[in-house]
C-alpha cells in the first residue's frame, strides 16, 4: 500500500498504478474498469465467464474486455459494490484510454453509382448465370 494514503476531494481513495499490477494473485486480485479500482478476489469462484477471465486482467485495464462483452445492469451493479478506490489521475496517462460505453452509427453517405449502377449491373449478369447453369446442365426427363 502507499506510504501516504491521497484521496480526492470527494474522499474517494486513489491508488497508484504501481499499487494495482502488485494485486495478480490469488489472494488479491484488482483491475481497473474506467480509472476505477475493483478488488475482485472474492468474486473469482463466481463469475459467470470462469475465474481465467478475471486473472487475466489482473493488476491492469480492464475497460476494453469489460465493455466487449456488454455485461448486464445487473453485473455492473454488482461490479459497483467492488469497487475500492480510483487509479491516480497522474497514472492514468499510462494506461489505454477507457473505451466509449455509448454506441454510434456510421454517417458515411452512399453515392449515386451504388443505388444505381449495382443493381442495374446484378439484373444484368443473373440471366447470363442462369444460361450458362443450363447449358452446363441440361435437364434430363426422369
């Protein structure tokens, strides 16, 4: 643990990055889920996804894994009862930047040439398809 414990000012305590990656075993395992620090070592026998995927991000980022597999209301709820301190704002450059929880669609417009030209050249090449399958295939009385 730190020498001197720094809190912010809603008294929440910061850990320091060094402090978190000491935390990868069996009897302390920490990560980080958007700069905030969970202890998971009680949850390990009990998470849904197997101990290994909670080992694996121990002592580190865990944002990306975490917002990956689109966990429950329920599971974040219950993640918010984990949680033990932040990681100190002058760590947080060191570690990826938290990945984005909201969801956006592309704007990319499509040209003229692919509502028109596309279909115009599919309704083309079907029939030649169609002949040449026939040709290949004649079909025989049974």
């Amino acid at each position: 643990m730190a020498e001197t414990e720094e809190r912010s000012p809603e008294g929440v305590k910061y850990y320091r990055l060094s402090e978190i990656e000491a935390q990868n075993s069996f009897k302390s395992t920490w990560i980080i889920i958007h700069h905030k620090v969970y202890d998971v070592t009680k949850f390990l026998d009990e998470h849904p996804g197997g101990e290994e995927v909670l080992r694996e991000q121990a002592g580190g980022d865990a944002t990306e894994s975490f917002e990956d597999v689109g966990h429950s209301t329920d599971a974040r709820e219950m993640a918010s009862g984990m949680v033990i301190g932040e990681l100190h704002p002058d760590d947080r450059h060191k570690i990826a930047k938290p990945v984005e929880t909201l969801v956006t669609t592309s704007k990319e417009e499509s040209s003229w040439w692919s509502n028109l030209v596309i279909p115009t050249l599919m309704a083309s090449i079907r029939p030649t398809l169609s002949l040449s399958v026939s040709e290949l295939f004649p079909a025989t009385p049974l």
